[in-house]
C-alpha cells in the first residue's frame, strides 16, 4: 500500500495561480513508473489532468496544455502541479495519482476554487 500526502489547494481569484505537491509518504523499494493528476470538477466524472513518467516524459489534457505543468522532484517521490492563469472550469476536487509496482494508487484529494 502506498500513501500519498497532498497539498497546495486553495481559493485563488480568476486569472491566478497554484501550486499543488504530492509526496509519497513512507519509504519506498521500487522506482514510481508514473505520477499524474485528475480532477472532478462539481457535479462532474473524474478527469485527466496530466502525468510524468519517470524518465520525465509528461502528457497532458488539452484543457490545461499551456497553463498547467507537472513536474517530479529530483527525489522521485514528489511531483507538483503548477497551475496558472486559473479558469472557471478549473474548480475541482485535485487527486494524485501514482503507479507503482503495477498498482494504482490515490491521494485523498484537495480542493481548488476560484473565488470572485
């Protein structure tokens, strides 16, 4: 089983900008092959948001290309979602999602709004 820790959410105006990090948090024996980030926006299904493999390839949603950027930390058991320019369709509850020895594992979520 592996735990993730996630955090950065927030209320950010339109226009603004977030920081959201994802560490795995107890020590580890294999390399992660992928990190990556959904979303479910109110009242909506859970979308892709954008991953990173671990040899630092990334993919992202067409929604965010040019606002958001994934990265993974030199430690290989963080990765951060930088979110720019913060659009309306942007509120969601954020998950972490990582792969690790051919499982699937989720972060227990954290908010993003857009206050006015």
């Amino acid at each position: 089983q592996v735990q993730l820790i996630e955090s950065g959410g927030g209320s950010v105006q339109a226009g603004g900008s977030l920081n959201l990090s994802c560490e795995v948090a107890e020590r580890i024996f294999h390399p992660i092959s992928i990190m990556g980030w959904y979303r479910q926006p109110p009242g909506k299904e859970c979308e892709f948001i954008a991953n990173i493999i671990s040899a630092g390839s990334t993919n992202y949603a067409a929604s965010v290309t040019g606002r958001f950027t994934i990265s993974l930390l030199i430690n290989k058991r963080t990765t951060t979602l930088q979110i720019n320019s913060l659009k309306p369709e942007d509120p969601a509850v954020y998950y972490c999602n990582v792969r690790y020895t051919g499982d699937y594992y989720w972060g227990q979520g954290t908010q993003v709004t857009v206050s006015s």
